[in-house]
C-alpha cells in the first residue's frame, strides 16, 4: 500500500470518527428535547384535570333537571345489571343495593366527565348532597325517591334491625297535604308531651312529687311572643345573627352546645335547652357540674319502644338518664326539668311517615325537630335557624368542635333529611332566607285554626 493510500484511508477513518461523535451530540440534545415536551405534557394535562376537577356539576345530571321524565331517567340509572335475575330481588337484597350503587356511581362519573377519573363514591354523594340541600333551600321536594336516594343504605340496614319494633299506624298520602293541614296534623299530637310521674312504673318510684307540678305550658303561658330555635349546625359560624337571636323572647339550644366565644354568631341567651339521654348518661359531658345545664329549663329525652311500653323502657334504656334526673331534681328542686313522653316522639315520627312516600328510618326524630314542635307549642311565631343548612354550610357536625360527618347535616340514625322536607313545607321563608341567612319562620300551634 502507498504512502498516499494510508494518508487517504487514516484521514477517512478521522472524519468517520468526528462525525460519530457529532452524530451522538446530536441525539442527546435530541433525546433532552424529547423529554423536556413530555415533562411539560404531563405537567399541562395534570394541570388541565385539576381544573376540570373542580368544575360544578354540568346540568346533563338527571337530578339537575326539571323535566317530567325525571323519574323514569332514575330508575333507568339504578337498574338492575342485565345479568341479575329478577329473582334475585328478595334473596339477594344487599347484592342488589351494591350492584345499585355501584351502577349510579359509574353513571354519574361518566356524566360528570364522559369518562370515568376515578370519582371515589364519597365525592358523589358530597355533590349529590349539595344539589338535594339546594332543592330543599328552594322548596323543590317533588321526587323525594331523589331525597332517599342518599340515605337508602341506612334505611334498609334499620329497617331491619328494627330495635323499635315500629309498625307505621298512619296511612300514607294519596295526594299533598296542603301546608295548613299539615300543621293541623302536628297541632292535634301534641297532647300530653312530658311525664307526668304518675304513670307506672314511675308512680310506684315517687316520681309524682319529684317532676315539676306545673307543665311546661303552665310553665310560660301565653306570654312567648317571638321565640328561636338555634341549631348547633357548623354553617351558623360566621353568620352575624347573635343580636337577631337574643332579640327573640325565648331562646332554645340543643345538647352540649355552648354559647361562650360564639356570641357573635349564636348570641347569648338560653331559656329552654333540649338534651338527649346520652347528655345525663355519659360522664364526659359532665352534666352534674356544667353550667350549660344551669338556669334553664331542661327537657331531656330518650328513645323508648314504639308501643309505649314504660316498664321495658325504664329497664333497658339507650342510656341511664333516669338517675341522672333524680339526682338533679333533688339536688335543685327549682329547677324546670322534664322528660319528653317516648309516645309523643312516635307520634311525630307517624307525622313525618305519613306525609312522606318513601319509608324512614324506624328511630325516632331528631333532637333538632323535636325542639323546633316544642316551640310551636309554646310561641306564637318561630325563627329556626340553620336545620335547613345555609350556603355556609360544610359536612363540620357542630359549629363548637371539628368532627366531620355528613350524617349530621342528611341524617343517618335519624330521618333527618325527611324532617328538613317536612319542616321547609311548613314555612313561606324564601329561599333567599334559608339560603343566605339561615333562617325560616314557622307559626306557633295557638295561631293556627283547625277543625276539630
């Protein structure tokens, strides 16, 4: 080989060489580039599912339309797989309740997206939630299937425990009670609403000289012009109403609810205060020594058998109150304190069933409505505030501690979310009222005229 040709050939392999290297240089900016479009990629469409995200519900949900095909639009969603026998119905009823939600949970994803993102089924029924309050803010109660819907998991599990053994003696509506029947319903239970002592097996225990001699009727009279109901909703916070509260002539509270550095929003004044027996039975509400219980008048409750059956009630109840209530009324004999009847809290769970088309819950109402028929009875006009949540409301149980359960504000043990229908029929609040401020006015039982 010459000369020449080596120069040639060792020139040829340099060039070869210093274009590889170049051509590496190359792909690496190249492969840097690559990877710098699909980081930002991914960082534009997470980003992009973020907002989207956070969008409000778009109006092609079922629930957020008023059209006469509502109902059949429902069914259609909660149907039954194609490959479930219908027979399965009755044998199988938690498979079907599962296959049900799981169903309306994939409905309502695809409709939320039009493609499934992972919505866990708790996010549902948040939204869910908000769209049934807003219905009940305006009035809008005319598929109350929507209402149960929310709630049909613990109907049917108290259904079937039953611990009341309730049997519904009234029957059912055929058409809509006007709102002045309806306070004519509630108006002819009251009655006899608090123990007398006189009733056995409290006679034989001493109790007619131990329970107040005047009612609690007796006990106020007429005098009670304008009265309020104040729920211990976590929604009141910030709402500005404690002067609005306390210019009402009696006050009532619920519970262990404080007032003391809540002024601003819930007031100051306390004339009746409504407690369950868990209150007097557990000890770490500290009834005895709590001066929330003092200076005012008590009315506690617990839930006794559906047939009224006193004795198996003053042997097994949900918690020992009764001791609790000696002792009290020993200790300050001047102090108005009362037990509510159990037959007369049946008889406005009887109320709430009979004008509701759906079954409730067995158990009997809640604390909240309970107080609020109480003050009809005794007030000729009501202000309730927040039992029909405002828009400040959140799934915080109380305004005074950080609990979350959505079950406080749709109700899980009690037909809560069946009372609140119950309760805006009653009411001409607009829904402004109920919504921006938190309030609706009911008139006291003494101002309606009914028939006999």
């Amino acid at each position: 080989m010459t000369k020449t040709s080596l120069t040639h050939w060792y020139f040829h392999c340099v060039y070869f060489r210093t274009s590889m290297r170049s051509m590496k240089r190359r792909v690496k900016k190249l492969d840097m580039v690559t990877w710098l479009l699909f980081l930002m990629v991914v960082i534009l469409f997470v980003q992009m599912t973020r907002v989207y995200s956070s969008m409000p519900l778009i109006p092609s949900l079922p629930w957020s339309r008023d059209t006469d095909d509502f109902q059949d639009r429902l069914e259609a969603i909660l149907h039954r797989p194609t490959w479930m026998p219908e027979s399965w119905d009755k044998q199988h009823p938690d498979l079907e309740r599962y296959w049900r939600e799981e169903r309306l949970r994939r409905q309502v994803r695809k409709r939320l997206r039009g493609t499934s993102l992972g919505l866990t089924r708790s996010e549902i029924r948040t939204r869910f939630a908000k769209r049934v309050l807003d219905r009940l803010r305006k009035g809008d109660m005319s598929n109350e299937r929507m209402l149960s819907l929310l709630v049909r998991g613990q109907i049917q599990h108290y259904s079937l425990e039953n611990k009341f053994n309730v049997v519904s003696k009234r029957q059912r509506e055929t058409s809509r009670s006007s709102r002045e029947e309806l306070l004519c319903q509630l108006k002819r239970q009251v009655g006899r609403w608090t123990l007398s002592g006189t009733e056995e097996p409290f006679s034989g225990l001493g109790w007619a000289k131990l329970v107040p001699n005047a009612t609690v009727e007796q006990l106020y009279g007429e005098r009670l012009k304008t009265c309020a109901v104040v729920s211990s909703a976590a929604s009141i916070i910030n709402s500005g109403l404690g002067k609005e509260i306390d210019s009402h002539d009696a006050v009532l509270r619920y519970n262990a609810a404080p007032t003391e550095g809540y002024e601003e929003d819930v007031g100051t004044k306390t004339t009746i205060r409504v407690i369950n027996s868990q209150i007097l039975g557990s000890p770490r509400f500290n009834f005895s020594r709590s001066e929330l219980y003092k200076n005012v008048t008590l009315l506690a409750w617990d839930p006794g058998p559906y047939n009224g059956d006193l004795h198996r009630w003053y042997q097994e109840p949900d918690f020992d109150l009764f001791s609790a209530y000696v002792e009290r009324r020993r200790r300050k004999p001047s102090q108005p304190f009362y037990i509510l009847h159990p037959s007369y809290l049946w008889r406005l769970w009887d109320v709430i069933q009979g004008n509701t088309k759906e079954d409730i819950q067995p158990n009997p109402p809640s604390s909240g409505f309970t107080g609020i028929m109480v003050m009809m009875a005794l007030c000729e006009q009501v202000d309730v505030y927040e039992f029909i949540p405002s828009r400040r409301q959140t799934d915080l149980c109380h305004y005074y501690d950080y609990l979350e359960n959505r079950a406080c504000t749709l109700g899980a043990y009690h037909p809560l979310l069946f009372e609140k229908a119950l309760v805006r029929r009653l009411t001409h609040s607009t829904e402004r009222d109920i919504g921006v401020k938190g309030r609706l006015s009911l008139p006291g039982f003494r101002t309606i005229q009914c028939d006999t």
